[in-house]
C-alpha cells in the first residue's frame, strides 16, 4: 500500500490531481464549519444541537452534510440536493424515450442531461434552503445581530445557503473531471469520516464502556474483508469467438469471458436509497411544528418501516442501475457482430435472455447483501443507542468502502498506464 502511495506521487500528472483532490476536501470542510450571515454563538445553539442530536431524522441528515447542519454552515445543505436531482433524472430517463434517447448521444447528450441536473440542483436547494429557515426559527435562533429587517436577514441566510450548494456541486464536478475518483461520493466518505472523533468519544462517555466500544470498532474492521470480497466478485460467462478469415489471416478462434459483477451498482443503491428515505424528512422541516408530519419523517428515517423500505429500495435501486450499465440486448447484439458466442446458446434473442437471467440470479444476493449490511446495524443501534454504530453503520461503511475502492481502482488503471505498481497484486 504505502508502495502505492509512493508511485502514485511519482507520476507529476497524478500528484497535481491528488493534491487537487485533497485541496478541494479540505476546502469543503472548512465550510462546513464557516457559519451563515449572522448565526448566533456556540453557546445560543445549545438548543437547537440537542434536538437535533435527538431527533432520529434530523440526525441523519446531519450526519450526511458532515455536521454542518448542526453549525448552520454555509454547506449546511449537503450533497443531498445534488443527489436527489440524479436520482430524479435517472428516472425521468425510464419515464420519458426523448430523455433517455438524449443520454445515450454520447458526450454532447450527457452534457445536457448534466445541465438539466444541475437546474434541478438548484431548485431543490432553494427548497431545502427554505426549509431549514423554518427548522432554524422552530428552534428559537434569531438573526438579529445582523441588524437588517428580519425579511432581509431571511433571504441573506436562505441565498447563503443556496450558494453553498452550488459550490458543493462545483467542487464535486471539478473533483470528477480533474481530480481522482467520483467528486460527490469523495465528499460523501468525508462526511461520514468527518464524524468518527466524535462518535467515538459520544460512545464511550455515553455508555461508560470502553470494551464495547473497541469490540464495536473490532465488528466494523472485520466487515470490511467480506465487503471488499463481494465488490470484486463476479460470475464470469465464458464466451467463444468463431474463426474466421479476413484477407490472408485467420482472426478468431480465442476464447475469453463476459464478467458480470456481484455487485454491478456499487454505493449507488445505498446512497440513492438514503436519499429517498430522508426525502420526506427534508420535506418535514417547512412544518416543525405539524405533529403528524413530524411523525411519518421519524418513521421512515428510523424503525421498521424504515427498515423494511431500506431493503426494498437498496435491491429495486441494485436491479435499476445494473438494468442501466449493463445492457443485454446490446451486449448480445455486439457479441453477435464481433463473432462471438456463448457455448451452448444461440445467437440473438437467446443469448440476450441467458445474460439478462445471469444478471437477475447475480445481482440479487449481492443487492441482498448490501440491504441486509445496511439495515441490521440500524436494527442494533434502536436497542443500544451507540452513536459509534449510528454513524458507522453498515451503509456507512459499504459507502466508505466502496468509494476507497472505485479510488483506488481510479489510481491504480493510472499507475499502471505509466508503468508503476499499483496497489493490488
């Protein structure tokens, strides 16, 4: 590993996109902790911090923005809004053909469906912005040290936060396009990373039990080996190419395989999941003080239902988005042009339907794998209350992990590209 590291800055081309990465991370934090326009002290926020600490919803969605929310931070929104404009997308693509057709145009498509994300972004930030005005003023928090009318002080802090989201959204594509890895999932791990000091003090001064803590740490590290299996696990198809003469040479005749991941989608199921289920509870925040909306928010944020719908949503996600990589007809179409064929099935139609059903039979245990991880530590956490397990639960973790992965994958095909040692043997 630490070979990896040192040949990773050996390369100029990508030490810059290293040092760009992590320049842009640091820059982030340092606005989760830059307040809003006329925040009150610390100390006036004690309220508020403790209702959000004990609220399950409102801890959650605190958790993802890395703590800014708690410190009304101008990056108090998040990644979510940017999240959920993906997710809505990628969906308007399987409900509207003109927008599905437009993602498949290449680079130009893509850049407009990029643009229509980023609209999206914005106004659901302006939404969420509003939102969380309310949430403020449900807590008692003034602006009024800023001595403007109140109406004013109201746009100046919605308006901060709504450029704190567009700037989220720039530094994660900026991340994506010149720096090393997936910009949004990069800030996403450290968000949750962001969290670990103080869970782990929360959990020993809130037990009194530092065996429980470490046995806890102990359980999370021993997840990892079997959460790093089942990423790089995958069902291979054995695929034959027909010989064939072409000119005077004869090309074909090898034999090689079509891979097929256990785990096709990555984070993406957990992470669009999260976003859904927590959809209502940014919703909630117009109404503090409405009873029944308060209600269904916790509900679908913590318990069984929200337990239940984790499970339904992670697999129905992992089948979605693998539906969308991984395309049978045209792969079987390709196959089919290239002279390949599956030994023992039929060119064409066949072959489509022997992939499509591979797919179905791998992505499921490994969808149910990643629902189960997710889910359980939340089941542990109801009846213990450990805020080590709260904050790096299963879907932490599978995301932690699975962005450690997708980066190191990303440095690794670079590495080897120059002709360095990579990471993995």
């Amino acid at each position: 590993m630490l070979k990896g590291i040192a040949n990773a800055f050996r390369v100029p081309e990508l030490r810059q996109k290293l040092l760009l990465t992590a320049g842009i991370l640091l820059l982030y934090r340092f606005g989760a902790y830059l307040p809003v326009p006329g925040a009150p002290f610390k100390d006036m926020l004690s309220a508020y911090q403790a209702g959000l600490s004990s609220g399950g919803a409102m801890a959650v969605l605190n958790l993802f923005s890395g703590g800014a929310l708690s410190r009304m931070s101008v990056f108090s929104l998040g990644i979510m809004p940017y999240i959920t404009a993906q997710i809505i997308l990628q969906l308007l693509q399987v409900v509207i053909p003109s927008l599905g057709e437009l993602a498949k145009e290449g680079e130009a498509g893509q850049r407009k469906v990029t643009q229509y994300t980023r609209y999206l972004t914005i106004g659901l930030a302006l939404l969420n912005a509003i939102g969380y005005l309310f949430l403020f003023k449900s807590y008692g928090v003034s602006f009024s040290n800023m001595g403007i009318p109140a109406m004013l002080e109201n746009v100046i802090v919605v308006f901060t936060m709504l450029v704190g989201a567009v700037v989220i959204m720039w530094l994660g594509e900026v991340i994506t396009q010149r720096g090393v890895g997936n910009g949004m999932s990069l800030i996403i791990f450290a968000n949750i990373m962001s969290g670990l000091p103080t869970s782990l003090i929360s959990s020993v001064t809130s037990t009194g039990n530092v065996a429980l803590t470490l046995v806890t740490l102990a359980i999370i590290v021993a997840i990892i080996p079997i959460i790093v299996y089942v990423e790089r696990g995958q069902r291979r198809i054995p695929v034959q190419y027909a010989k064939r003469v072409v000119g005077r040479k004869m090309m074909g005749g090898q034999s090689t395989y079509l891979p097929i991941k256990v785990n096709t989608a990555g984070v993406v199921p957990i992470i669009f999941a999260s976003a859904i289920l927590y959809l209502p509870v940014q919703l909630a925040v117009f109404f503090p003080t409405v009873g029944w909306v308060q209600v269904v928010a916790n509900a679908l944020s913590a318990g069984w239902v929200n337990w239940v719908l984790s499970v339904v949503l992670i697999v129905a996600f992992a089948y979605f988005y693998s539906s969308m990589v991984f395309n049978p007809t045209e792969t079987a179409d390709q196959l089919r042009k290239q002279g390949g064929f599956i030994p023992g099935v039929r060119p064409g139609a066949a072959t489509a339907a022997y992939i499509k059903s591979t797919i179905d039979h791998v992505t499921l245990p490994g969808a149910l794998f990643m629902a189960v991880l997710a889910v359980v530590p939340t089941i542990i956490f109801w009846f213990t209350g450990n805020s080590l397990i709260q904050a790096f639960g299963g879907t932490s973790v599978l995301i932690m992990v699975g962005v450690a992965m997708d980066t190191l994958s990303s440095i690794e095909s670079q590495l080897k590209m120059h002709n360095y040692e990579g990471f993995f043997k």
